[in-house]
C-alpha cells in the first residue's frame, strides 16, 4: 500500500486517445485560431512531388532553416500556367490547416506566383557574371572630355532627371549645350529606344560625350538598364558613356559597363569638373558621394616649430619624492629621527 492507503490495482488508466481523434483535434485548434484567413509567404519550393492519381502537387516552400508542407490540388495544379519546379521562388497564398491524416500542418494553396524580385536578382548575377567572363568589367575605359565640346544625353522627355542634369552642367560652369535624345526610359521598349539614341548620337561626329540618365526607382523600374544589348552598345559606344541613373543604392548592368558612373543626376557636372578617374575606375562617384567635410590632419594641429613645447616636470617631481622617501627611511633605521 502506498500513503493514500491504495494499491496500484486501484487507479483507473487513463483514457487512450486514437490518432484520428488526437489529429482531428488538433486540426479544429488551428482552425479556431486561424479562422480561415488567408496568408501569403514566400519562399522556395523544394522536393516537388505530383500525384499521378489526383493530381495534387505537395512540396517543401523552404526560407533559410524554415520549412513549410505546402498542397496544391489537382484542380488549380491542372490550371497553373507553368509547372512548379523545384528551386523556384515563390510567392503562395492560402490556409493554414493540419492534414488529419499525417498530422501534419500544411498550406493548402489557393494562389501560386513567381517572385519576381528573388528571379530579378538572380538574373543580374547571372548577367554580371557574364559581363565578367566577356572582359566589359575590367576592360580600359575611355577617358572623359575636359571639357566636353557637345554631351548627348538621353533621358526621358520633361523628366526631373534631364533638369538635374541641365543644372548640375550650368553649376558647373559647363558651356555646352546638351542635344537631347529622348526615350522611354522604362518598361518593355525602354531598352530598345535607349540603344536607338545611343546609335543616333554616336553617328553624330560633333558628340563628344554621352550621359544616360533617369532617376531612381525599384529594381523593376529600372530593369531596362539590365538589357544585354543596351550593356554592349555602350561598351562598344565610339564616344565614353556615363550614367546618372537612379540613386546610390541603386545598381544596374548599364552602370557597371559604363566608362564612368555617377549616383545621381545632380552630380554629372561635378564629375566632367574632378580630375580624370585612373585606368579602370568607372566609379568616380564614389568619391564625390562619400565626400566629407575637411578634417585638419595631426600636423595642423601641432605648435609651430619656432615655439617651444611646453617642459612636462612630473618625471623629475616624481624622482625627488622617491629620494626623500629613501632618505628619510635610512635616517630611520639608524636611529637619527
């Protein structure tokens, strides 16, 4: 007998719950909490499956160490225009549910989409990469005009961009008179018309200098200055090129091909003004962005060598309080204090 003065034999075992009943609890508590709302996520798809018999599509969408049981059935699978594939990034809406089943939460997917901007970026790596391999980013670059004689700049018609510009050339004491070459300097038929100027001007043997510019926007915005045909004529420009295109953070194949990039339109005077950038640097901007003001180097801040530093007396007062510190112990010790 134990203290409460029953035996083992008296206890009641517990009630055993079957799987079903455990798992179908457990899907009736996500479903109080989530109530059927909807959430989108993104990520990628990984272990692709599709079911030969109902059509379903079941994959892993995994970000970092996170990972997601993910359903699409057969009736949306059957209608996506491309099939998932594996290591696509997505963007997947739907409810959040456990599959009774496995016990297993898991998204049933209602909304399936490509991220474009994961693909974006994976494109642009891919095209620096090439640009690399073909030399375009390590090659000579052309040396600017000091002072350009006639800039041809392409921009779009009445932008704040072409102002910038304009001013930036009258700040800094350029005379010439831009010829303008307007184009759509975004969406589908950007890259076409930008490359169409680019030809246009260097057929015009008085253009010494061309400027590409607009202003900033997000990585699909400016995708037109991702175009391989736009990268090549301006490497294969007969004149330099130099880009003014969006702001600092933003970065395009266009301005790594360029024979000079400046982050913003506003700085295109300032840099045909500086000194003319080394063999290879296509980032003058660089240092006109990161200008600071002028801090004095140490050497300004010391004493003329005509006037004499100031003798420092702690060394010497410390000595003498040592000595008077021993003398006084010797006098001690022979009994003359």
């Amino acid at each position: 007998m134990n203290e409460t003065g029953k035996t083992p034999n008296d206890y009641t075992p517990s009630r055993v719950t079957s799987l079903r009943q455990l798992n179908s609890r457990l899907r009736r508590l996500v479903e109080e909490q989530t109530q059927g709302e909807h959430v989108r996520v993104r990520g990628m798809a990984w272990n692709v499956r599709r079911s030969s018999t109902t059509g379903h599509v079941r994959f892993l969408l995994r970000h970092n160490r996170y990972r997601l049981p993910c359903v699409i059935f057969g009736d949306l699978a059957q209608r996506l225009p491309d099939p998932i594939e594996d290591r696509q990034a997505l963007i997947v809406e739907g409810q959040v549910e456990v599959y009774a089943v496995w016990g297993e939460l898991q998204l049933v997917v209602r909304k399936v989409e490509l991220d474009k901007a994961v693909e974006e970026r994976q494109t642009l790596t891919a095209l620096k990469a090439r640009a690399r391999a073909k030399g375009w980013l390590d090659r000579e670059r052309k040396p600017l005009p000091r002072p350009p004689q006639a800039i041809g700049l392409i921009a779009g018609t009445g932008s704040k961009a072409r102002e910038d510009v304009e001013g930036s050339l009258r700040d800094a004491g350029i005379q010439s008179t831009p010829i303008d070459k307007a184009a759509n300097m975004e969406g589908p038929d950007a890259a076409k018309e930008i490359c169409s100027a680019l030809t246009a001007l260097n057929d015009d043997p008085e253009v010494d200098l061309i400027v590409i510019t607009r202003g900033g926007g997000n990585r699909r915005v400016l995708w037109a200055f991702n175009d391989w045909k736009l990268s090549d004529s301006i490497v294969h420009s007969r004149v330099p090129v130099l880009t003014a295109i969006g702001h600092r953070q933003d970065e395009t194949l266009a301005d790594l091909v360029a024979d000079v990039r400046v982050h913003t339109p506003s700085l295109v005077g300032a840099a045909l003004v500086q000194d003319q950038p080394k063999e290879g640097d296509a980032t003058l901007a660089d240092e006109l962005a990161d200008a600071r003001p002028h801090t004095p180097a140490l050497a300004d801040t010391t004493l003329p060598k005509d006037q004499p530093k100031a003798r420092s007396w702690a060394p010497v007062i410390i000595l003498a309080l040592v000595l008077i510190a021993l003398l006084i112990a010797i006098a001690w010790s022979r009994g003359w204090l």
